[in-house]
C-alpha cells in the first residue's frame, strides 16, 4: 500500500512539473493512424460519408431480400416485367393483390431512414457554406422520393426534420412542386460551380461531373414533367421547357445514363439465381417475343440444366409465367408448384451487373418524343425521338438489327401459352406495331412510345409501374387471382399500395390527415393524383 501511494505522490509531482500532465498523457495514448475532425474538414470526409448510404438506399440493394421486398415483389411485378414463380403465404400476396404490410413497410422505411434522414444532416452541414455539396444531396432526395409519392402519393416531404410540424405530409401535388423547385435550385447551383469537384471521391454516378449531374436533374424534371402532364398540363409544359431549353441540356448519350455503382453485387442476381424467386413475366414474352427482339436474348435466357436441378420447361424458347397466380389446384404446397414454375426464363446475366441502372438514355429520348406529342418547345421531332429511343437501347445492350426493328410493321405482341396450365392461356392485349405511323392518332403513337419505353427500361419496374398507371401502356396482362376483395379492378389493376403499419402506429395523426388528400380511401385500388382516369389526350 505504502508503495502504491507513493508511486501516486511521484506521479502528481510530475503532473504539477509540466504544463498538462493530462494533455502529454492524451497525446501519448493517441494512435498516430486515427484522423482527427480536423483532417476530416479538410477534405469534406466529414460531410462525404453520408452520400453513400444515400446511393444504395434509393433502392436497398443490400441484403437482397430488402431489394425483394421494397422493389422486387412489387413494382418489378406490377409493371409486367417479372413474376414470382412461388406463391408465396400459399397465394395470398402482394402479385395475387392480398397486401402484406410486412413487405410494404420496407418501401417506406428504408428510404425514409435511410435517404431522408443523411440528405437532412447533408443539408444542414453544407447548405449555405459547400452549396455544390447541398446540390446534389437535393437531385438526390428527389430521385428517391418520388418513388416513394407515385407508390403512396402524398408524403412526408417538405416538413421532414421540421419539429414545428412533425410527421406532416404533402399532398401529391404539393410535393411534385416541391420536387421542381430542389431540382431548380440545385440545377442553379451546380451551374454555378460547374467545374469543381470536390463531390467526386463520393461519387457513385459520375465521377464528380457536375455537367451530367445538371443534364440527369434536367432529364429527372422532364420525366416528372412528363408524370403530371394529365393532372397539372400547364405546369407540366411548364418544367418540361425549363429542361428542354437549358443550355446544358438533357442526357443525350448511355454514359451520361444514371447508374448507381460500386455495389457488391446486383440483388436481382441472388433473387433469380441462388434463390429462384423470380422469373421473366408473361407480358415480356408476349411483347419481346412477339416483336421478335433482339434485345430479348440480352434481357433473358433459357433456364438450363445446372442452374439448379432443373431443365427448361420449353427447351428452345423463352417462357415467362403469368402475373398473380395462386396456389394452383393439384399442388400439395408453394414449393411443390414452384418446382414447375422455376423452369421458366431467368433475367440475363448482362442485367445482373454490379451497378443499379435509374435512369438511361433511351429513356429521356421517349421522354422527348413524347413532350413533342404534347406540342411542347424544344422537344424536337416526335418520329426522330422515338427512333433514337430505340436505337439508343440497342446500342445499350449491343443488340443488332436496329434499322430493320424499327421498320417493322408487321409484328405485334403474341398470346400466351402456359404449358404447365392451359387455364392460364390468355389472348394479346394489343395489336400495336413497332415502324412509326405519322397517320396515327396521337393516343396511338402514345402506345408505341411508351411500349418502347417499357421495353428499354428492363429491368427498373418502379418506372415503368408508373408509366403503366399514368397511361394505360404497354396493354400488360391482369392477375389470374385477383384476391383484393373488390377493391382494385382486375382489368385496371394495382393503383397503389396503402400507408404503411409503421406509420398506422407512430403517425396516426398524419396519416389521418395525409388520407384527406387521396382521391378516395387508403386502399390500393384509389389513383393517384397525377393519375387521372380517361384518354391521354
């Protein structure tokens, strides 16, 4: 004890000695490898770090069983591009219009915490002192939550971290304005400071370009434009010009097309290979195949022997299955009627990249055919556009045979086959051809732009689920089951999905009132505001 005592006074005497005892001990202990707040400043490390869960939270690409229940199970199977060939909880899900809440929520959480809450602190941080930084936190948030709007409709938008008015939502309307003017002010302010780059050790688009992150926010209010163009056409042409008169322009070539990178791995990879959950959808067979693509051999292969344990259902040709079965007659469980159904098409490797695609060229190019429809300045030529959108998409997926695709005027979208139930069978939906018709009513060349569109987008199902609402187009196969109870129309289909139980429980006040700006109940047979009933024209 006597020892320990005095090594005690010897050290106080020492302390006393010397200017800080504490400081020299702290700075002793410090591990020269660690950065200090300082260092982080220096180089915006600071502010950086929230970007990234920014990019791989517009959708959750990991775990892959997020991406499957925010994206896959829903929009990608809405929209007619792929279908589950299990029926999961026995039939009664989301593609049979049974709603689990379970997997809705994801839609709404994993963007809200993870895409609202850092595009927050962001805000706060660089506002006013790093505006470029600000800028692209806003392109975005809005590239994020406009999904979330056309799923839901109204949400939390503008008072998001406002604790004056917590939990409060926009209604659709409102916040689509809200959209147009963060894409106004960031558009300004990276043209402001078009040539620096202090965004680029965070970038996973484009390497810190400012003059492609102007023409994606550009592009992104002509296709949010082009969304509202029924609701609200004045402001619709209005936004729409904004963009197609800006002297830096749209996204005109596939490198300036908006793809998330640096991912570990596609989640639609694990979904459709290692787990078997997803196969091409009926419509896709019945267009592609019917058209006779050569895009479809890029976005779709034969399942073959080795994939798992199971060889095509039709060897020597692509199968999709039908949107919405149920668990079928005859089979005892899922997995029993699944082992049939897995023998269907699986999506193409050259889907499955490490990257995530959002926006691409051809996109903006249909985009453009359409605003020229619509008689809108700067638009170009409606027959040149849409021709370029096609082309452009070839040019994507390096298929050939474009000049001789888009003279075709004889193909149109096939009947389908199911070979493993006959009850399945249904006739095409269209009759609509793919070489441009300028004796065509508009509604018509409506069809064949957006049908397109559809097709060039594979495989991103929240665009083109939208798409199909907005306009009625490409004409996609209903469910076989439609287990709603009444409330959504077969033939109409899924409008949107309910406010989630996350916000039932934690929001109710907000909901209640959130309701109050729908055009009916909160149910998933009501549309949207910028989705209105009736021709497009």
């Amino acid at each position: 004890m006597k020892r320990i005592i005095k090594s005690v006074m010897l050290l106080a005497f020492a302390c006393l000695s010397i200017i800080s005892c504490g400081e020299d001990l702290e700075e002793l202990n410090q591990n020269p490898r660690n950065i200090t707040q300082e260092q982080l400043e220096i180089d915006f490390q600071d502010i950086g770090a929230f970007y990234k869960p920014i990019f791989e939270n517009i959708y959750q690409y990991t775990p892959p069983w997020s991406f499957q229940l925010q994206q896959n199970l829903n929009a990608d199977v809405f929209s007619g591009y792929m279908t589950n060939p299990r029926p999961f909880v026995a039939g009664a899900n989301n593609t049979t219009y049974n709603l689990v809440s379970g997997w809705n929520d994801f839609i709404w959480s994993v963007p809200y915490s993870n895409v609202m809450n850092n595009a927050k602190t962001i805000e706060d941080k660089t506002k006013t002192s790093i505006p470029e930084l600000f800028a692209v936190s806003q392109i975005l948030k809005v590239t994020a939550m406009h999904r979330v709007s056309d799923v839901f409709g109204p949400i939390v938008y503008t008072n998001f971290g406002d604790l004056d008015n917590p939990g409060q939502y926009d209604s659709q309307q409102e916040t689509y304005n809200a959209f147009f003017v963060d894409l106004e002010e960031a558009i300004q302010i990276l043209s402001d400071n078009i040539d620096n780059s202090r965004f680029k050790p965070f970038d996973l688009v484009y390497g810190g370009n400012y003059t492609n992150w102007i023409k994606y926010a550009n592009s992104l209010r002509l296709r949010l434009a082009i969304r509202i163009s029924k609701a609200d056409p004045d402001k619709a042409k209005t936004e729409a010009e904004k963009s197609l008169s800006h002297p830096i322009g749209v996204i005109e070539i596939n490198p300036e097309g908006f793809f998330v990178n640096g991912i570990l791995d596609h989640p639609i990879k694990t979904i459709n290979n290692s787990w078997g959950d997803i196969r091409m959808n009926a419509s896709m067979e019945s267009i592609l195949v019917g058209y006779e693509d050569p895009r479809t051999d890029k976005y779709f292969r034969e399942k073959v022997t080795g994939d798992t344990e199971t060889a095509p259902i039709v060897p020597g040709s692509l199968k999709g299955i039908r949107n919405g079965l149920p668990l079928l007659a005859g089979y005892a469980d899922e997995l029993a009627q699944k082992a049939d159904y897995i023998k269907f098409a699986v999506i193409h490797e050259s889907i499955l990249t490490p990257r995530v695609q959002l926006m691409t060229a051809a996109e903006v190019f249909f985009l453009k055919a359409e605003a020229g429809l619509r008689g809108w300045v700067g638009a170009g030529d409606v027959q040149a556009n849409y021709e370029l959108g096609v082309s452009t998409s070839f040019q994507q997926h390096q298929a050939a045979g474009v000049a001789g695709y888009i003279t075709n005027s004889t193909s149109t979208p096939m009947d389908y086959i199911d070979p493993i139930n006959p009850s399945n069978n249904i006739a095409a939906l269209s009759t609509i051809t793919i070489a441009w018709d300028e004796s065509a009513s508009n509604e018509e060349k409506l069809e064949r732009i957006i049908t397109q569109k559809w097709i060039a987008m594979f495989p991103e199902g929240q665009e083109a689920w939208s798409e199909y609402r907005r306009t009625g187009y490409p004409k996609i196969f209903p469910v076989v089951s439609n287990q709603s109870g009444g409330i959504i129309d077969t033939d109409l289909q899924i409008r949107r999905i309910p406010f989630v139980n996350s916000e039932l429980s934690t929001n109710a006040d907000g909901v209640a009132d959130a309701v109050t700006k729908l055009a009916g109940p909160d149910n998933a047979g009501t549309r949207l505001w910028w989705d209105v009933p009736g021709g497009n024209f």
